[in-house]
C-alpha cells in the first residue's frame, strides 16, 4: 500500500502524451510533470510508479511499470499560516531538521491546545503577536529597505509576466535565504537587476499557496457594509499579513509610483481568487462563477485601498504598530460593550 507522501506524489504526476500511437523505429517521448500540492515540513521521499501499457495488436500488449522517485524538500509554501509563526526565531530548515524520523509533527509548531480567547488575541499588549511570521515580516521590511535607499522612481520590485524566467530565478534566490533563516544580503547589482521582484513574488505566491486565504468569505461579505469593521473582525495573524502587505505597498508606490495592477493583484492573491483550487467559485468557467469572482477581488481591492489610505494618515514606521494597535483596541471595545 501506498503511504500519504507516495498517495500524493501519484496524483500530482501528469503524462504528455497520455495516449497515443508510437512508431516503432522512432520511440516517442512522454513528458512527467509533477505537480505536488501538499505542504512539505519535513525532509522525505515518496515513490510511486507509472504504468505503461503498449498493444501491439489485437490480444497482443505489454505492461512495463516505471518507478517514480521524488525527494520531498521543507517549503514555507503551503504551510499554515498558524504553523509558520508557531517556528518563531527558528528557520525552516533547522524545524524540519528538529523533526528528522517524525519525533516532531508539524503539530509541535501550531498554537498550544488551550485555546486563545478573542478577547486575549486582541490584546494591545499581544499586537507583535500579530505581525505576520518572521519569514514574510522580514522580506517586506527587505523590500522597504532597498527601495528607501534607491533613486526615486527607480525601484525594480514589481513583478513583470514578460519577465517570467528571470523573476523566478529571483524568487528562488530569496526563497533560499528565507527558508535556511540567512539575511537578505544581495548586491547592489542583484538588487539593480530586479532581485527584489523576487521577494515580492515570493510574497505572493505564498499568500495564493496558503492552505486557507488571508480575506476570506466572511471578510468579504462584511466589507459590503463596513470594511473597517470587516478587518477588526480578521484573524489576528490574518490581519498583520494585511496591513504590513499594504504597509510595503504604500511606502514603496509613494516613493517610485503606483503600479496599476498591484492591489487587484495583491486582492487576488490575498482572497485566493487567482487560481484554480480550494473554492467553489475556482475551477467554473461559467459567466456567473467569472462576475462572482471578478465583484469579491473588487471587494477585496476596496479593503486594500482603505487599509493604505489610513496607513498614510497615520505616516507610521514599518511595521505599523500603532495601525495594528488601533483595529485590535477598537474591536475589543466593541466585545466588552456587546
């Protein structure tokens, strides 16, 4: 029987051709794609196989299997957002390698079992505990940085899709220096080159990679009627992700310019809207499914433009304490009262 790990990589793999009639003389070529969809905490390998069957005429075929082995790496991608801030100070890599043999699960790492009143979570005291993990907290404040110290106006930090190749040679440099906990010490020539379009792709990429969106439905439905009382009512750590997000986007467009697609960009991928999977909206094709999906991003759009517009009244330094402060203090005030 096949194990989680070996379940999952047989159902990411993807054959191209599937099927098909082969010359004999020439062979052909079958591509395998795999497409694993799983977080991955801890250094593993699973294995499954690939069945070929040839028929060589009527009655007559053969069956060859064909083994598939895939090394399984620590990724932040994925991970729940409760279990990335759980690792603290400790970097991926050395949580993954705590867990070596499966003595740690990634259970070790969410919130203790005593559950967490609302009215505890929205302390003003606990408002650093709703800073988003250290992983995603220090890129932005990464891309702050660089673009504080370039050139009004001359800042790369935007990914571009024309550019696709090179941006995720970018990510993957930042990514790498994220995950084994190192400082984002690139060049001047890595960051003139665009390596800081990496960090904000690495940024979004997650947000669309996490197991459940930082907006979610509820969010949304509340924000037709009252967005600041939508964002109060966020998840502490759901809510830290969004206004440092928009944080980084106020201080980097008031200095360089705005980017016309940044916040429906950063919408989508903050409600998840983007791509294909976990949601009933995803996957339809339907003209309803498409304006259903096209009026929540724009919700969503709306939130991140209101959120940027207090951040600038208040001309805060990063990360936006006293912004974080106020949405927590206001909202337990309003428990207490009800």
């Amino acid at each position: 029987r096949l194990d989680a790990d070996s379940k999952a990589l047989a159902h990411s793999l993807t054959c191209s051709p599937s099927d098909g009639v082969m010359d004999v003389s020439g062979g052909v070529e079958i591509r395998i794609t795999a497409n694993f969809i799983e977080h991955v905490f801890q250094r593993r390998e699973a294995e499954a196989f690939l069945l070929l069957r040839l028929h060589f005429s009527p009655g007559k075929e053969a069956t060859f299997h064909v083994p598939i082995r895939a090394q399984l790496e620590p990724s932040i991608m994925r991970l729940p957002l409760q279990a990335l801030a759980g690792l603290g100070d400790m970097s991926l890599i050395d949580a993954a390698a705590a867990c070596t043999g499966r003595q740690r699960a990634l259970s070790s790492f969410m919130p203790t079992a005593r559950k967490t009143s609302m009215l505890e979570e929205l302390s003003p005291s606990n408002v650093e505990g709703m800073l988003p993990p250290k992983e995603v907290l220090n890129v932005l404040t990464w891309i702050i940085d660089q673009s504080n110290q370039a050139r009004v106006g001359s800042f790369k930090w935007w990914p571009d899709p024309l550019t696709d190749s090179k941006t995720r040679e970018s990510f993957n440099k930042v990514l790498v220096k994220v995950e084994n906990g190192a400082v984002l010490d690139f060049s001047p020539e890595d960051v003139n080159e665009g390596v800081c379009v990496g960090g904000t792709q690495m940024i979004l990429t997650w947000l669309q990679l996490l197991p459940d969106p930082v907006i979610g439905q509820h969010t949304l439905s509340l924000s037709a009627m009252d967005i600041p009382t939508a964002v109060r009512t966020m998840m502490g750590l759901s809510r830290g992700v969004l206004i440092c997000l928009c944080a980084m986007l106020v201080v980097v467009m008031d200095r360089h310019g705005t980017c016309t697609d940044a916040t429906r960009r950063c919408a989508a991928c903050l409600t998840q809207l983007a791509i294909g999977h976990r949601s009933s909206l995803r996957g339809s094709t339907s003209n309803a499914g498409l304006h259903t999906s096209a009026s929540l991003t724009s919700e969503a759009e709306k939130i991140l433009e209101k959120v940027m517009a207090q951040l600038r009244e208040d001309g805060q330094a990063f990360p936006p304490l006293s912004t974080l402060r106020s949405y927590s203090e206001s909202f337990a005030e309003d428990l207490n009262a009800g």
